[in-house]
C-alpha cells in the first residue's frame, strides 16, 4: 500500500506515468542531414509528380518537430566524431575526438547506459563500424583515426548488434604495424559474424552476439549508394531489420538502436544533390521499419531522428527565384560511378577519347543534352575539361573527403548542380542548424530548439536510464 502511494505521488509530481517510459528506443542520426538536406529531399520528391510543394518524408509528420546546433568544444564547425560524441554522450569535445572529454577521459554514453539498464543494445550504420558516429556509441578513443583500436573496444563495450559495411583497418594499427586480425578477436568474445544477409538469416537463430557486415569482396568502407544500389546489396533497410529481429530475439527487456544513415555525409561532401536526396530517402526508408514496430507498441516505443552537422553549405535556389530539381531524376548514378565510368571509357580506348564519345556517356548517365538542354558557358565547362584531361592528357582528380574524382566527372556534377539551381558553399561540414524529428513516449521531450548535447541526455530521461 505504501509502495502504491509512493508511485501514486510520483505520477503526481512528475507528470510522467510508467507506462508512458520508452521500452525501445531508435535514434537515427543522419549524417550531414541537415535542415536544406531535409527540405530539398522534399521538393525533389514533389517535382518528380509534376508538382510544386513538398512530399513529406515519414519522418517529417512525426508530432515533434524542432532543430538543434552542433558546434563542438573547439570549433563553431564540428566534425564528425566530436558530433557524435556530443549526440552518443551529451558532452562537448574537441574535434576528432571519440567517446572521450577535451581531457581525454572517457564518458558514458546513452547506448552504454542502456546496456547497463539491462536493455539490449544496436549500433549500425551505412559506413563501416568503425567510422566516427557508430564508434562514438561504442569505444572511447582520442583520435577518430585509429580505427583498429576502435575495433578493439567493440567487444569491451558487450552490445548485442553491430552493422555496417565492414571495418577500414581490420590488421593495421593508428602507428601503421601489422597486428593481429580483430574478427577472431570479436568472435572470441562471443559474437558471431555474418557476412551478408544470407549469412545473418542462417546464423541469427543460434547466435548469442552478432556483427553483420558486407559479403566478402565488398567495399569495407560503406554500402553502395542508394541511387547506385543493385539486386544483393546490403541496405540500411535491411540491416534495420536485421537489428530488431536479433535485438527482440527472447528478449522482453526492450532494446537501443542507433541507426546511421552515414552516407548522407558523403554525397554532401562531393557535392552530388542527386545521389545526397536519394541518401536521405534511403535513411527514411529505413525510418518506415522503425515506425512499424512503434505501431505495434506505440506507449513503448521513442523513435528520435536527428543529424550530427549539415555537410556542404546546401542552398535551395541560386541566382534567380527558381528551382528545378525535377531534372536530377535523370542522373542515373552518384558521381562517385560516373568517375569510374569515365575511367574505364579512358583505359579502354587508351586515352583516344572522342568528344562525341564522352557526350554520349553524359547524354546516357546524366541526361545532358538528350533531356537535359545545356546552356554555352556549361557546355563549355564540359568541352574545356574535356581538351584539359582527354586531348592534353592533363587528369587532375578532385579530391574531396571520401572520394577522387576525374575531373570531368566533377565538372558533370557541377553542371548539373547549376541545371537543379542548387548552390554549395562548401566541400565540408557547416555550422548550420540540423532538425529533430520525434514519435512515441517521451517525444514531448524533443520539443523546442536545443544543443545535440541535450538529445541522448532526454533519450535516457525518457527511457529511464541511469
């Protein structure tokens, strides 16, 4: 009786009942999402049906709706790893950073706290598993770089589910000496690998702890991008599923699930609008799988989306009041496989390119003159580097964070940034705003604007973690 009256007055007090505290929690964390990212992914969606206006993503009608700032302890700019820090653990930090304070000492962050709470806990990306947003949720290290010692504190933090495309040093450490490979390492402390969703589906049932990565060959560093997806690659999608299958696996104690959509980020950084709305619809397709578990328990269930930084400078509209994002629909794959295409056309006609040839690949991969009309300053643009890198055999690639690029294939994406009337400031990250979207108990936490650092503190208010 006395316990009942107790309860009773905290429900009073505090305004917030049992059964309104958040059993599983999904945090997705797009990265280089921000505000324009959100908005232009919109707009590109409603110009494909011939309209003007927006077609909501889902996780645009969530009830809560606001933004928050990203700066880091050293920088008006952040960087990744100090971003997610500041979303994993609700500290500030110096850029580069990983789990750890300005001193270096490491923080508890929100996933760790979960596990401690008896929940069981995901981490999964779009990237690999060792890339800065899924590390800042498992490993505490000073530099974003030493991704071998960052695999290493994998299994130290025991989580239930790691995914992603691979891992970027799996026998080389941050001095660059050869040390031993970390997937027996992983699989000695009880996890099983699988590689593939054909692997997952055949070992989940039996596996106590699991990593799901790419088949063997992949690309270790990230999946494939969403507009270049082909029959039998991994998807976020998919890996989201993966997750709550293995996480709800016997278990009535509920879970936490980063989910990373991280290759918002990278299409940002090159500066490919296409290839970066397509990311965004990818990490909301993956948001739809969230939501259908939250409706199958709505009272227990908190989904929060959110962004570590906008990448890019991303503006909506350049020099006139228009934009037409309809004409990036004829872009057929991300800049980073039109560079490859142009690549191949150079060693397979041993540099002999003719310009009817290089417009014929554009006209095929980009819609440049065949739907496209081309104004003379932006085929010029073309032609130029067309005669710079073709007829005087002068190849420049343009480097951005995650990619090389040949040089026309560079000059594509810029033209067609200028057809969509698209602007960019930047190759990097900017100091903007980035939105966040929440459902389900606990949302009315996310409401009004706020710091990244306040996001995992109110997840674990919200779910009661300690």
């Amino acid at each position: 009786m006395k316990r009942l009256m107790y309860v009773l007055l905290f429900v009073l007090l505090t305004g917030v009942a049992y059964a309104q505290q958040a059993k599983y929690v999904f945090y997705f964390i797009g990265d280089g999402m921000g505000v324009n990212q959100v908005n232009g992914t919109e707009m590109y969606l409603a110009e494909q049906e011939g309209r003007i206006g927006v077609k909501p993503l889902l996780f645009t009608t969530f009830p809560v709706a606001s933004f928050a700032t990203t700066f880091s302890a050293t920088n008006s700019v952040t960087d990744s790893s100090a971003a997610g820090t500041a979303l994993s653990t609700g500290a500030k930090t110096y850029n580069g950073a990983i789990g750890m304070d300005d001193n270096k000492k490491a923080l508890q962050t929100v996933a760790e706290k979960a596990k401690k709470a008896g929940k069981r806990v995901g981490v999964t990306t779009s990237v690999s598993v060792d890339h800065a947003t899924p590390a800042a949720f498992y490993a505490h290290q000073p530099n974003r770089n030493m991704y071998y010692e960052i695999a290493l504190d994998l299994p130290k933090a025991n989580f239930d589910f790691y995914a992603g495309s691979g891992f970027l040093k799996p026998t080389t450490t941050f001095e660059k000496k050869e040390a031993p490979s970390i997937f027996p390492i992983i699989e000695e402390a009880g996890y099983t690998i699988a590689r593939g969703l054909d692997e997952y589906n055949a070992k989940a049932a039996d596996a106590q702890k699991m990593v799901l990565i790419q088949k063997e060959g992949a690309d270790p560093s990230c999946l494939p991008y969403a507009i270049d997806h082909k029959d039998g690659d991994l998807t976020l999608t998919e890996i989201t599923e993966s997750a709550i299958s293995f996480l709800t696996k016997g278990n009535n104690k509920g879970f936490f699930l980063m989910v990373e959509g991280g290759k918002i980020d990278w299409a940002c950084h090159g500066n490919d609008p296409a290839t970066a709305f397509e990311e965004v619809v990818d990490m909301d397709n993956a948001v739809k799988v969230a939501y259908e578990f939250y409706k199958k328990h709505p009272k227990e269930t908190l989904i929060v989306i959110t962004a570590d930084h906008e990448t890019g400078g991303l503006g909506l509209g350049t020099s006139k009041y228009e934009l037409y994002l309809k004409s990036l629909v004829n872009q057929k794959q991300s800049q980073e496989l039109l560079s490859v295409a142009i690549t191949d056309l150079r060693k397979e006609k041993g540099n002999k390119v003719s310009w009817e040839e290089v417009k014929a690949l554009l006209a095929d991969r980009m819609g440049f003159w065949k739907t496209l009309p081309l104004t003379w300053e932006q085929e010029k643009m073309l032609r130029d580097e067309y005669e710079d890198s073709f007829v005087k055999n002068h190849v420049v690639f343009e480097e951005s964070l995650y990619a090389k690029t040949e040089p026309l294939a560079a000059v594509a994406r810029k033209v067609m940034s200028q057809i969509a009337m698209v602007g960019w400031t930047s190759p990097n990250h900017t100091a903007g705003y980035v939105p966040v979207f929440a459902i389900g108990a606990g949302s009315k936490l996310f409401e009004g604007k706020m710091d990244n650092t306040e996001i995992p503190k109110r997840i674990a208010k919200a779910a009661g973690y300690k």
